[in-house]
C-alpha cells in the first residue's frame, strides 16, 4: 500500500552519495544493517561523508536517524556491513574505543550533565578516559578560554546554566577528548529560539574552525539543513533522499513533508 513519502522517488544510490562528499572521505558506512535486540531498523544503508562536512539525517520519527549515530557509536547489534573510518574499519570497536583510539564523541540528545558538579568538574568528566589527565586539564583550559559563559561559571553547580549553557558544556565536554568527529543528537530539542542561533553557531566553529567532521539528527529540518553541507532524508530505515543542504530546502516534496511547506 502507498504511503505518504513514496512521492519521494528513487534512492540515491552509492554513487550519488559519493559525489556529495568527494574529497578527503572520512567516514563511510557500508550496507549496513543494524538495529536493536533482533530488530533491524537500518537496511542495507550507506552514508559517505568528508573530513570537515558536515551532514543532517532528517526524516520521520522511527525512520532510523538517532540508530546511526549509535551504530556509528557502538550502540546498535550490526547484523551485516562495515563502518570506516579513513579506510579503516572500526565496525566492532566498543563507544569507548571509539571515543579514546579514533576520535569520534557523540553528544546525546538528553540533558547530560550531572547537575550538583561544578561546570569545571562536568567538564573533566569528558576526559575520563584519558591516560593522560593533564591533557584533559589542558583542553578544559582550552574550552574556558574560548567560552566565556562557561568561563564565567566554572566554579558554580551545573544546576543553574540555562539550557542553552547547559548544551554548550554538553557539547565541551565531548571536546575534552579532542574528537575529529562529532555525532550531534538533537542539539535544538527543548531550547528557546536564542540559544538554537547560539548551540548551531557553535557548531559550525567546530565545523569551519576546527575542522570537525559533524553528523547530526535534527527534528528541526529546516535548521539542520540550513546549518549542513548535506543531508539525507530517511524513510523507514533506508536514504529516501539525499543532496545538498540548501537544494533540499529548495526541494517541494521535502518541504511538504518535513519543513511544513
């Protein structure tokens, strides 16, 4: 029976999403099917993306977005294909394998921090893992040196930032280990319209200025597209639609569906 996104037309296919990232290729997934217990939500599913791209997954609730990024992660049973990155395969590698030996963090969508912790005590908590805590100090120095609302409340309780400080430090705290790539679940989801502007102006620093690789799900199509390089539209675990950022804003069907146009 015909739904509402089979207007969406023919799937990209391997080829088309090579040519939206086809330089210095960071991060690929390969046939990949995934998901959660014995159920597969991702089906034979391919993503190709550059070193400093950045990349929106949006699409319906249930399509599969948020199993990417913990598929990426490590948070998924994969039934079948590879994840690589810079040619090599990472697929089986455990979340804090990935975090520590290839630099990848992920940024939950969730409030995260520990609320009674100072800012500076949740912000140490990102390097945890290192072997080398004066590293960690050092890019805590880093972090409150480039952010001044962080800077400004180091020594007070993670309680009383506002929610849009309190994804910032979210976001830091992720950068305390260093990562070349960043998997951003929901960065707008129950913030004011304010601190929106200021979580994705953040992002794209991270994208322009420190040359991070981001993949983001975001329930604010519009805002995630206009922020991206790219995007795929996902429909029940596989890519409906994939393009340039601004050419699917431009995009009739994608604008009905998803952009309330």
């Amino acid at each position: 029976m015909a739904n509402q996104y089979d207007v969406l037309g023919k799937a990209p296919g391997l080829e088309d999403l090579n040519k939206l990232s086809p330089n210095d290729v960071h991060l690929t997934i390969r046939g990949l099917n995934a998901g959660y217990g014995k159920m597969e939500i991702l089906h034979n599913f391919d993503l190709t993306v550059s070193k400093a791209q950045s990349l929106c997954l949006i699409g319906p609730n249930g399509a599969g977005k948020s199993t990417i990024l913990h598929s990426i992660y490590g948070f998924t049973n994969i039934f079948d294909g590879k994840i690589e990155l810079e040619g090599n395969e990472i697929t089986k590698l455990t979340p804090a394998q990935k975090l520590s030996k290839v630099g990848i963090a992920y940024i939950l969508q969730d409030n995260s921090v520990f609320p009674d912790m100072t800012v500076e005590e949740n912000l140490l908590m990102g390097g945890y893992i290192k072997d080398k805590q004066d590293e960690a100090y050092e890019e805590a120095e880093r972090i409150f040196q480039k952010y001044e609302r962080l800077r400004n409340r180091r020594n007070q309780p993670a309680k009383v930032l506002s929610g849009g400080e309190r994804r910032l430090l979210e976001i830091s705290r992720a950068l305390v280990m260093k990562p070349s790539v960043l998997l951003v679940d929901e960065p707008s989801i129950g913030l004011e319209p304010k601190y929106i502007n200021m979580v994705f102006e953040i992002l794209e620093d991270l994208q322009k200025a420190e040359k991070k690789t981001i993949i983001l799900v975001e329930q604010n199509a519009k805002k995630g597209l206009e922020f991206s390089d790219i995007g795929y539209v996902l429909v029940s675990g596989q890519t409906a639609i994939a393009g340039k950022g601004d050419d699917l804003l431009k995009n009739p069907d994608v604008g009905r569906l998803f952009l309330g146009g």
